[in-house]
C-alpha cells in the first residue's frame, strides 16, 4: 500500500509539471502584442546600459562598440561597464571609446554587488536601467522597442534573448531551451495574465525601481530570482517583450552546459525552500504572481529530467504494468504531452536544420543533468563563471524564431 501511494504521488507530480508546461506551451501560441501608440515615440527615455563584466577582456570592448549601432539618440542613453578584475590596458580602452567604466572588486565577486557598486555612484537622472551581459549585443531598434514599451507603462520589461551561436551540438540544444523558455515562461506566462520570469540579461526597469529593489539583493546565485519576485511584491508585473532580441552566447562545450546548469539547478532548489511559506502567504492574498514565480516554477524538474524520467517510467511500465497501480497507458498519455509541450514552441526549421546536431549533444547533456541533481550542494553559494568568446552572431534561426 506504502509503494502504491508513493507511486500516485510521484506520478502525479510528474503529470503536474508536464500540464503546467503544456498549458503555458499552447497558451504562447494565442499570444497578443500589444499596440504601441505613434505618439509615445517622440520621447526618449534616458537609457543607462549597466554591463557587469567580470574577467571578461576579450569580448567586451567588441560587446561595448556594438552598442553605437543603437537607432537611438546618442545623448539618451549611456553604456556602463562595471569593471570586476578586467585588465588595465581594457579599461583604458574601453574609455577612449566613449564609455563609462566603473571599477569594482569584492572578496566575493557577484552580479548583484557589482550592480549595487554602480548605482551608488551613479545619479538618478535617468529613466531606465537595462542590464546585460559581457557578451551581449542588442539589436539596432532595441532601445527604440523598449522605450515605447516604457512609455506604454511597462516599468519592467525582460526582452527576448536569442542564440549568438549555434556552431556545437551543446550550443544547439542551449539555443532550443532557451526557444521554449521564452515560449513558456515568458510568452505563455504573458499570455494568461501572469509575469513573466527574468533569466538576468536583457532586462529593462524604472530607474528608481530597480535602484531600490537591487539594495535588497545580496544573492551569490540566482540573483535574478530574487529581483523578480521583489518586483512582482511590489505590484508591478514584468512585461515579455518578444519583438525586441538581444544575443546571447552559448555554451558550447560539456564543461561550459554543466557550471551553467549547476548554477541555475542549484538556485532554483534553494529559493524553492527560502520563498515556499511566503509563497504560499501570497497566494492566499491573491498575488498569483508571486505563486507563479516562488512556488510553481521552482518547484518544476529542469525539462531534460523531466523528459528522461517520463522516458523511462513509460518503458517500464509497458513490462512492468502488472505490478504497477497507474496504467501503462497513462505513462504513454503524460510522455506525448510532455513531448508536444516541448515540440511546439520549436520553429520548423529546427527540425530540418539542426535535429541531427542536437540528437548528438543530447546523450551527454543528460548524464551532465543526472548527474547534477546529486552534486548541488553549496553550489548557489559559489560564484560560477561563464567565459565568452563570440563577437559575431552566426544564428540562421533568428527569423524563424521570431513569432
């Protein structure tokens, strides 16, 4: 009887994290933009680029230059590089070429201290603060889109991130989570009314409202989980702003795809404990939000778990069935659906293009993962760093994503 009730409850938690993705999954196909009025384009928002850049010297003179291409006016927006152990001859460059440098160093180097460090010295004289990556580079309208946005009433706005690179199989299968990310929990999110979540690039705010948020915010890791759910307590819901893209390097190598999956896994874990009680609380006072960002997409498994232990379970219990209390068939029922969640948020020419690619990093990107869920202990207090080394965007899906 203990096996059989062990059984129900992890069948239907596994059905839960698959019908909640899916619904987001269908719901992203429904979504609607909304219109941008002629009349909020004759004001330019002043724009402050805030780059934290940590150890980052070979690709951030490239990331800061990409910022002149903006069509914008010079004179609204700024590009900040906040300098944590970048080299001497880097900063002096990246001065002559016009931008501001703020030096910085901590015992313990995060982004959060980093940005922090920033806007202690920075005047309160503009209107939004946009916050990138080393290896970030926006589109040329980019600034225009979320200006309008802004000036919509959109004070938190998390932009669509893309794919530099799709040149390995560990890069391809980054840039297909990150396609159904934004569909579900970005697009789909939107779509039913709820926030969007953040993913710690690309992502636009109020000046004074971030200002005051980040002063909260001591996290090592999954900073950006902190910061979304401090907006959402604050009354304000994040805005996906699909039309306007910003590149975003990815990993392209095992070593590379496990730091950064230690690091988001970890986090994710970690909040889910520190914001479960509080989580709840919200929810009986109506904030959904919050839920939504505290509990129901913490509690989530990371979907390359999730499609292994829907795999397997689903094999066994075709041989198994006998023993079992759930149905052979009803393993089959969540593994379809947990496939076509997976499947709809993905451009057809994905497929043609680029399945061969992904079908060869997938085996040892799911040992990696495996492998993780037992070796994540201390690991959200650890700064884990990503180096880049992508100056150009080699993406051929970027029209095809573009929905």
């Amino acid at each position: 009887m203990v096996l059989f009730i062990i059984e129900i409850i992890f069948f239907s938690y596994l059905a839960g994290c698959i019908f909640f993705n899916l619904f987001l999954s269908v719901a992203g196909l429904f979504s609607k933009r909304k219109p941008v009025t002629e009349e909020v384009e004759e004001y330019f928002s002043k724009i402050a680029i805030l780059v934290p850049a940590y150890k980052e010297d070979s690709i951030i003179l490239s990331t800061a230059k990409s910022y002149e291409d903006q069509h914008y006016p010079t004179n609204r927006y700024e590009v900040i590089v906040i300098a944590d152990s970048l080299q001497t001859a880097t900063l002096q460059q990246l001065r002559d070429s016009g931008v501001t440098v703020i030096p910085v160093s901590f015992e313990k180097s995060t982004k959060a201290r980093s940005l922090n460090a920033a806007f202690n010295q920075l005047g309160d004289d503009y209107d939004m603060a946009l916050i990138c990556d080393a290896d970030n580079v926006l589109e040329a309208d980019f600034l225009r889109k979320i200006n309008q946005a802004f000036c919509n009433g959109e004070y938190a706005i998390q932009a669509r991130r893309v794919a530099k690179n799709m040149d390995t199989p560990f890069a391809v299968l980054d840039a297909a989570n990150e396609i159904i990310a934004n569909h579900l929990y970005r697009k789909g999110a939107n779509a039913v009314g709820l926030s969007s979540s953040v993913i710690g690039s690309g992502m636009a705010f109020h000046f004074p409202l971030i200002k005051g948020i980040l002063k909260e915010i001591e996290a090592t890791g999954g900073f950006d989980k902190v910061l979304q759910l401090l907006v959402v307590e604050k009354g304000h819901s994040i805005y996906y702003l699909e039309d306007a893209r910003v590149y975003d390097e990815k990993v392209e190598s095992p070593a590379a795809f496990q730091n950064q999956r230690k690091r988001w896994v970890s986090s994710q874990f970690v909040y889910l404990r520190t914001y479960w009680k509080k989580g709840w609380r919200q929810l009986w006072k109506g904030n959904l939000n919050y839920f939504n960002l505290a509990i129901c997409q913490n509690i989530l498994l990371p979907r390359m778990i999730l499609l292994v232990i829907t795999t397997v379970f689903t094999i066994l219990s075709f041989f198994f069935h006998r023993f079992l209390l759930v149905p052979a068939a009803w393993w089959g029922v969540i593994f379809a659906l947990n496939f076509i969640s997976l499947l709809l948020p993905i451009p057809r020419l994905f497929f043609t293009r680029y399945l061969l690619t992904a079908l060869l990093g997938l085996p040892r990107a799911i040992l990696i993962m495996v492998s993780l869920m037992f070796r994540l202990k201390g690991a959200n207090n650890t700064f884990i760093h990503t180096k880049h080394t992508k100056t150009n965007i080699d993406n051929p899906l970027l029209d095809a994503t573009r929905k």
